[in-house]
C-alpha cells in the first residue's frame, strides 16, 4: 500500500505544474548536462524556482526537507532542447511557400497567412511538447515580434528568440503583404534604415538573405551586407546569414555575420573556411530536415514519424496529401521532376566542422514544405547522426549550441547550476540512439515539470 501511495505521489507532483518557488528533485536519473561531459548516473538535480539550484550525485548532493519529489531513477535528464532555425510565418503545409510552388490559385496566401496566425498558440504547444523548449525564428515578417510576446505570456511555449523581415538580395513577389516576410535591400544607406526601423523592436538577431541566384553581384550585395552587419553590432544585436553556398557563407563570415543558418551545400569547406569559422566564434546551423520534408511532399513520398503523428499540425499533414488530388496544370511541370535530396556534401561538412571543434547549433527551418513545427527537431537530430555525429555531439548542439545562437548561453542549454530549469526528462537513453530524444517522459520549463501530453491538450482546450 505504501508503495502504491508513493507512486501515485510521485505521479501526482510530476504532473502538478506550479513554480511557486517550492524546491523540487528530481531524484536517481542520468544527467547527460549538454556540455559534453560524461554522463552522471543516480543524480539529484535540484530546482529551486525557475532555476537550477544543484546538480551532482545523489551520494553528496542532498535535498532539503519538505522538497517536492520526481523519482526519475530508469531515466535520462538532458537540457530543453533549442531548435535553433524555424519560421512561425510558415505552416509546414502545401501552400505556405507559394515562391516555390504556388499554389495561390487553390488556397490565397492570405488564407495561409491567417490560418497561421490563429493556431499560434497551439504551434506553441508543439514545439513544448516535442521537448523543445527554445526556438530561434531565423526571420519573418514584423508579427514575429507578436509571436514573441505570446510566447512569453503563457506557460505552454518554448522560449521564443526572433528576427524581423529578411533582409535579401531578392524579395520574392508571391510573399508580397502589407507585412512582407523578406524586403530587398538596395543599397548601404537602406540597409541601415531598415536595420534601424527593426531595432525598434529589440530583435533577438538580425537576418540576412543572402540567396544565390544567376548574375547576382555579390560583391555588391556585400557592400549594404556589411552596413546592416555594422549597424547591428552597433546596437549589440548579432547576425544570421542564410549562405548555403560555401564562397557565400565564406564571405558573409568575412563580412561580420556571427551565425550561419545552414549548412553548406555546394562544396567541401576547406581548411580557410574551417579556421575563419573558428577564428571568428561563428555557430553553423545544421538543417538537413527541410530538403528531405520538401521532397517528401513534392514528390508524395511522405513517411511520417511517430511523434509527427502524435504532435505535427494534422492541417499541415493534411495538406500534403491535396498536391496528388489536384488536377493537371495546377501543379508546376517540374514538382514531379524533383531528385531526392544529396547531403553527402553538408553531411561531409558537418563532420569535419564538428571535428574541428567549431560551434554546431541543430536546427530544422520548420514551418518549410514538410518541416512539421515541433517534431521536425527530432528529425534533424536523426539525419545529423546519419551524417556521422555522435549522439553526445547531437545532444550538445541541439542545446548548448542553441543558446549560443539565442545569444543566452549563459542561462540556457546546459544543465547547471543557476542555470533556467528548462529540461527534458526521457524514458530511453539517448545516447544509445538519438531517435530517444522521443521518448519524453516529462519536459521542464523555467522549472515547471510538464506532462508532455498534457501540453498538447490544455493549449487544443484553450483554442
Ligand atoms: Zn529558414
């Protein structure tokens, strides 16, 4: 009877969602801390507030009296993990790049656009629920900054960092609104007005769109590349670079960017690349995800995953299926054409980037064709192992490498003391196989210990 009484306690505390300040242990899991550390077996992690008080053996680390606690001996503690490139103004659906396939003629972009926005706090929900507990949105129109705010008003959110619109060398007319997610910038001065107009809203960074297209004047582009790098910097907000070419990530480095938000595509990086990208701190952001979930729905060769089909958006899913179902001639000529994804190249640089010791951020850029909001982590995670990574390196670049894009690695991304008690509780080891970063027993948020079903459904109730 006592034994039951105990489980059932430990059932009910793991499932109470305060942070009253109440002192909370998690009691005899393993800590794998995203430093890359060995992991810690039998560990007390203590959470006092919104905070880590105390991590260590469960031998010499001692919880105080009248401490609520989560047994969590049989499983593995990781910090929240950090998807560190997604896009809120994107659904992850058939229509939400009508640039790429334009579909407007069945569904307006409008109608996209405001479906979005009335499911945000359910996309929330997702990424929470998916043991993401941080996203950076690398770019989007201004109400990026409104989802920021609506992620700070409630409880079932990852910690959201943004950048407003991107700035591009091209702004495609099928995203044209009155809040256009890119604007082409034409010259140095624009670039510091624009640059200028977004610092009002205190963005987390600054987004560069530095598409390589035919007879692009790069070099040109790199002359209002450098005044919005300057003028950022000069108001202490960091910058990301989209350059999945290898000469434009290098140059985009060159010029001052501190983040690359993809991996690169074209070439092998050489040993200049690999020293400048160490030399300068810059974080490489992985995104193997997004080519594989465009080729998916393009091609109608969808395999979803088990926790797509538990927490992806079933309007996004649905919606994959509608491209087989339209008739001839509503379909561009070359949807069908589309290869699967090569990697082999990205793959090979994540490597050697990796080897050299150069900071890796995981990210998925959900929200894409395919990318589902949430579970598309996972997936990344999966693929960044399929490139050779080991799955501690996996870890650390899922979190700590996050934080450091989110410019917050001082209170974000590893498991220590005064750090946010922001955590992932699993039921599998995942450093087994990374595919058991899945397996979510409970997700912690600012030191609130959450049911991961129960996000899921409170944010669906509250819609
Ligand atoms: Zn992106």
């Amino acid at each position: 009877m006592r034994a039951v009484l105990a489980v059932l306690f430990t059932a009910l505390s793991a499932l109470a969602s305060d942070a009253d300040g109440r002192i909370t242990a998690l009691v005899g899991g393993t800590v794998i801390d995203g430093t890359g550390a060995e992991p810690l077996p039998d560990a007390l992690v203590l959470i006092d507030g919104t905070r880590i008080a105390a991590v260590g053996p469960r031998s010499t680390t001692a919880a105080p009296g009248g401490a609520r606690v989560i047994d969590t001996r049989g499983k593995w503690i990781i910090p929240g993990l950090i998807d560190a490139h997604i896009h809120f103004f994107q659904s992850g659906g058939l229509y939400t790049r009508p640039d790429i396939i334009d579909l407007r003629g069945v569904r307006s972009y409008a109608d996209e656009s405001a479906s979005i926005r009335r499911r945000l706090p359910v996309t929330l929900a997702r990424y929470l629920a998916s043991g993401v507990t941080s996203v950076v949105d690398v770019g989007g129109p201004y109400s990026n900054f409104a989802v920021r705010a609506l992620a700070r008003r409630t409880l079932l959110a990852p910690r959201v960092a943004v950048a407003g619109p991107l700035l591009g060398t091209y702004a495609p007319e099928e995203l044209e609104s009155e809040d256009p997610p890119v604007i082409r910038v034409a010259s140095p001065e624009a670039a510091r007005a624009l640059v200028r107009r977004e610092l009002a809203y205190k963005p987390d960074l600054v987004k560069l769109w530095l598409v390589e297209r035919l007879g692009l004047d790069l070099a040109a582009e790199l002359d209002w590349a450098r005044a919005a790098i300057e003028e950022s910097h000069a108001a202490g907000v960091r910058v990301v670079a989209h350059a999945t070419q290898r000469e434009t990530a290098r140059a985009a480095v060159l010029a001052g960017v501190d983040v690359l938000a993809h991996s690169v595509q074209d070439r092998r990086v050489d040993d200049a690349f690999v020293a400048l990208l160490k030399a300068r701190n810059v974080v490489y952001t992985t995104t193997f995800a997004v080519a594989e979930g465009y080729h998916e729905v393009l091609s109608q060769s969808v395999e979803l995953s088990d926790i797509e089909r538990r927490l992806g958006d079933p309007e996004a899913i649905a919606s994959f299926a509608e491209l087989g179902a339209l008739p001839f001639g509503k379909v561009p000529f070359w949807v069908r054409l589309q290869p699967p994804p090569n990697q082999r190249v990205a793959f090979a640089n994540l490597r050697r980037l990796q080897a050299a010791g150069v900071a890796i951020a995981a990210g998925s850029d959900a929200g894409n064709i395919g990318t589902l909001h949430g579970p598309a982590l996972h997936r990344e995670l999966e693929l960044m192992a399929e490139a050779g990574l080991a799955p501690m390196e996996i870890i650390v670049a899922a979190t700590h490498g996050g934080a450091r894009v989110m410019g917050r690695e001082s209170e974000l991304g590893t498991i220590e003391a005064g750090k946010l008690a922001d955590l992932v509780v699993l039921d599998a080891d995942p450093l087994a196989d990374i595919r058991n970063t899945r397996r979510i027993y409970r997700v912690v948020k600012g030191g609130v210990v959450l049911d991961p079903e129960d996000v899921l459904a409170a944010a669906l109730k509250s819609q």
